[in-house]
C-alpha cells in the first residue's frame, strides 16, 4: 500500500470511529424515553392529587371537630337551662306552695275530698 492510501485508510477508520463515539454520545445523552417521561409525570400528578386530597381531608375533619364541639356546648347549655326547669317545677308544684295559694284565694281544705295519687 503506499502511504496516501494508508493515510486514507487511517483518515476513514478516524471518521467511523468519530461517527461510533457520536452515535455512543447522542445515545448516553437521551437519558428518559417519551414513555419514562410519560410515566414520571403520571406519578408526579399522582403524589400531587394525593397530597391535595390528605390536606382537604384534614381540613373537613377539622371543621367537623369544631362543629362537634360547638353542639357539645348548645348540649351542655341546654342541660343546664332544663336542670333549671325541673328545679323550677319542683318548687312550683310543692303541695304546701298549692295549698298556700289555694287558701289566699278564699278556698279551704276539705278532708273528704282528697284524692292521693302515686306517681
């Protein structure tokens, strides 16, 4: 062979390992593939729905606790207004109270008339 084709020779083993390392390259730089990147940002939206769907939860159960204690206090009020009632009744309807009355309006006790009732 004589030196300018050997050179030639050379000179085109040069290009094709050139193109090689440039093929090798332009693989190694694609890192993800359309269907990874697909994938990736299926999971991403994924976590980011879940993340919103946990906070909103939280924040329902958080208004349902203040809900709760809010009835729990009308209930406790309202115990109290009715323990008030019934202590109220029972002053009302004491028999001496009624025979008190009965007798300031001009009516008097006749024994024979009395009726007991058992509750």
């Amino acid at each position: 062979m004589s030196q300018a084709t050997q050179k030639q020779y050379v000179r085109e083993e040069q290009k094709e390992e050139q193109r090689q390392l440039q093929t090798v390259r332009n693989r190694v730089e694609k890192r993800f593939t359309r269907g990874e990147k697909y994938l990736m940002a299926m999971i991403g939206i994924a976590i980011v729905v879940t993340a919103v769907l946990m906070v909103s939860n939280y924040a329902s159960m958080y208004g349902l606790e203040q809900e709760i204690s809010q009835l729990q206090s009308e209930i406790n009020q309202q115990q109290q207004y009715n323990e008030g009632l019934e202590h109220q009744v029972s002053e009302l309807s004491d028999p001496e109270r009624i025979l008190e009355i009965a007798q300031d309006n001009g009516m008097e006790l006749n024994d024979d008339n009395v009726t007991v009732l058992d509750h």
